[in-house]
C-alpha cells in the first residue's frame, strides 16, 4: 500500500511539475563576454577587404529585459566608422 501511494506521488508530482525556472546573473554573462573577446569578421576579397569588430561587449540586467552594450567599428580602405551601439532585449 505505501509504495502505491508513493508511486502515485511521485507520478503526479512529475506531472504537475512542469514549468522550469532558470536564473543567470549579469556577472557570469559578463564574465563569459570578456573571456570570448573583442570579434573581427573580414568581409570581401583580400585585396579589397572590409573588417568589422566589436569590441568590449557586455550586458546590464533589468527587471525583464536585458541592455546589450559594445563598440562597433567598420574599416574599409580609409573609412573608418565607429558607433556605440546599445540594444534592449525584452525576456
């Protein structure tokens, strides 16, 4: 009798468990950010080449949403552009 009841415990525990909560802190993601780097991407033939790159990404939390933070720069021959770019996520 008592393992019947504690398989039909735990049965309908695992069924009405079903939502799943996961937390991750603005450090780790930072953290995780600096270890990967400022990025390069090279676009086009080598003798007429594009570089694009970001450089110091990181991320600021708030209630909801996310704030994706970097330094873009485009160099091209003699372009040469650079923008802060600040990118709001909603989670």
């Amino acid at each position: 009798m008592y393992k019947n009841f504690l398989f039909i415990y735990l049965i309908s525990s695992i069924i009405s468990a079903s939502e799943i909560s996961i937390s991750i802190s603005e450090d780790l993601v930072n953290d995780y950010l600096k270890i990967i780097g400022n990025h390069e991407i090279p676009k086009g033939p080598k003798e007429d080449q594009a570089i694009w790159s970001i450089q110091d990404p990181n991320v600021n939390f708030e209630y909801g949403s996310a704030d994706f933070l970097t330094t873009v720069t485009f160099k091209k021959g003699k372009t040469n552009i650079k923008k802060s770019v600040k990118k709001k996520i909603f989670v």
